[in-house]
C-alpha cells in the first residue's frame, strides 16, 4: 500500500514556531536564475532583522489568520483570494524541489556567494533556511528585485545631510512582504505572482501549454532525440508556454511551415521522412513561431524581423467607430 503523507498543518507550525522563534539556527543562500544556490555569510547584527522580515512576519500572518478564518487552499485548484492561503506540493514544482535537494544533500558542492565571480545582477531569489531545536526544517522565500540592487560603483549614500561614495560593494532592498514558505513537503503561498515568477511555475497555464502539445504531436510530424519528452522540453520554455495558451494548432500546415523557414531563410532541419527535427529549445521556439506566424519580412528594408506581438489589424475592419 502506498504511504501517503499529511500535508502540513500550517496553524501548528506558526504555534510552535512562535513559542521558540528566538532559538532557530538561520542560514542564508542566494540562487541565480539557473537555480544554482550559493551560500552567504550575514553579520550578527541583521539576526534581528532576518527573523522580523522573513519569519516572524510570516508567523503573525497565520496566527492572525487563524482568527478571522483563514482557510488553506490547493493551489492547482483555486484562486487568490482575500483570507485564503494556497498551498502546493513540493514535488510538483521542480525547481523549488531541485534547489531545496542541492542545499539538503549536496552542500559540499555549494560555493560561497562572490561577486567578483557569480554577479549579483543574475541572483534570482533569497532563501532563510530555519531549523527549530526539536529538528523542524523550513524555507522562507522572497524573489531579488534588481530594480532594488545597487551597485556601489554608481551609487551615493546620504549621511547627516552630505552625498559621499556608496562603501558597499552591493546594496539590496529586500522585499518586505510575504512570499513562499516552504515546511517539508508542502509550498504555503502568500503572493502568488511572486511564487509563479520565482519558481517559474504555473498550474493553469501549463495544463492548458500540455493539451496544446498533444494537439501539437498529432497535427504536425515531429523528429525528437531519443529519451528527450517534448512536454518537458516545454515546461523548460516560459516564453512558449505563454505562446501555446494563444496558439491555433493547424492553422498552419506542415508543409506550409517548412516552406515559410525556408522563405524566412531560418535553418529548420528535416529528416528523410520530412520530419522537422527538434533537437533543443531554439530548433522547439523556431517550430512555435513558424506555426504561430511569428516571422516577417519588411517590404521597405527587405529585413526579417521576429514579431514580438502581434495585433490582427483586419479584426478591426467593418466594425463602427469608438468614442
């Protein structure tokens, strides 16, 4: 019999953390945009500051959402709401998982943040890593804003009333909100904007980009690498999954997208059987924008361009003027 686990009870947690939320052991990592953590030192000076922002916050959140009705909601199945909490599974969501397995079972591979060699500029997100004394492990999770990182080579710093040279290698704002909390198995999600941005995860829109892929397989004949899933393939291309959500599978045909790469001078490579081969996510955008029309050329320059948006101007015809 398969062993099934009980998802966590957040208002039990917020209880107990809160009665030892000055004994947990801190640890901060930062992660880039490949989901590569790195490990940083913090002075002994901001401990106050990391719990209030990043925990305690978080705990006040629940608790006081325990009395007005708070209720916790599946991710997968609901929406934002007022007094609601989503909450997911970590499995489900596999770079969070893959990030929380490197700092779990792969820290000797871990390198200590330097900016001389990583750069701030690709940092991605922050991660709290709290331990309570009895052994309970969780995540406090906030996304890096570069709008709110300066860099001290082009920045000043006010002091008594005088501009002087900003000492700091870095300066970073760090959001004051509530994001992602992550207990166990479970993804406790307090703004789901930041969630789906951070982790690159999107229930909604990749169940709709799925269904598009298997309309995908069986209107067009696709050549792929042995071992490679294009569902997958897929899911590592935010911009595609986007795409397919507006997609109009077979409005154009096979052959008609070959022939517009070879219009459009792009290198879409086929097989004897006149398969187009996908070998990798630039030959998969290169499909996706072919059958999505995404290619033009200027009848004033003779340049080709790749659409970025496109707006149908014939739509508008025939109907009566706004205003």
């Amino acid at each position: 019999m398969e062993e099934t686990t009980e998802p966590t009870d957040i208002f039990l947690w917020a209880n107990q953390t809160d009665a030892v939320k000055n004994e947990l052991q801190m640890e901060l990592f930062v992660f880039n945009k490949n989901y590569t953590p790195y490990s940083i030192n913090f002075s002994s000076n901001l401990e106050t500051q990391l719990k209030a922002m990043f925990v305690f916050d978080l705990i006040s959140t629940v608790i006081f959402g325990a009395g007005t009705g708070l209720s916790v909601r599946d991710y997968e199945l609901s929406e934002a709401e007022e007094n609601v909490l989503l909450r997911t599974e970590l499995t489900k969501v596999g770079r969070a998982e893959t990030l929380l397995h490197l700092i779990e079972h792969e820290r000797s591979d871990i390198m200590p943040f330097s900016e001389t060699e990583h750069e701030f500029k690709r940092i991605k997100g922050i991660i709290l890593r709290c331990k309570r004394p009895d052994g309970t492990v969780f995540y406090a999770t906030k996304a890096v804003q570069q709008s709110n990182v300066l860099q001290g080579s082009v920045s000043w710093q006010l002091t008594g009333g005088t501009f002087a040279a900003f000492e700091p290698e870095i300066g970073v704002r760090i959001p004051v909100d509530n994001q992602v909390l992550i207990i166990g198995g479970d993804i406790f999600i307090f703004n789901q904007t930041k969630f789906e941005k951070l982790f690159q995860y999107s229930y909604k829109q990749q169940l709709i980009a799925d269904k598009k892929v298997e309309e995908l397989l069986a209107a067009y004949k696709l050549s792929l690498p042995d071992g490679m899933d294009l569902q997958a393939l897929v899911r590592e291309k935010p911009g595609v999954v986007r795409k397919l959500q507006k997609l109009e599978v077979g409005g154009i045909t096979q052959d008609q997208a070959i022939d517009y790469a070879d219009t459009m001078q792009l290198d879409l490579m086929t097989d004897d059987q006149n398969k187009i081969i996908i070998m990798d996510g630039r030959d998969l955008d290169m499909f996706v924008n072919l059958i999505n029309e995404d290619y033009i050329t200027s009848e004033i320059t003779g340049k080709r361009y790749e659409i970025k948006s496109k707006k149908l101007l014939d739509e508008a015809e025939g109907e009566p003027p706004r205003g």
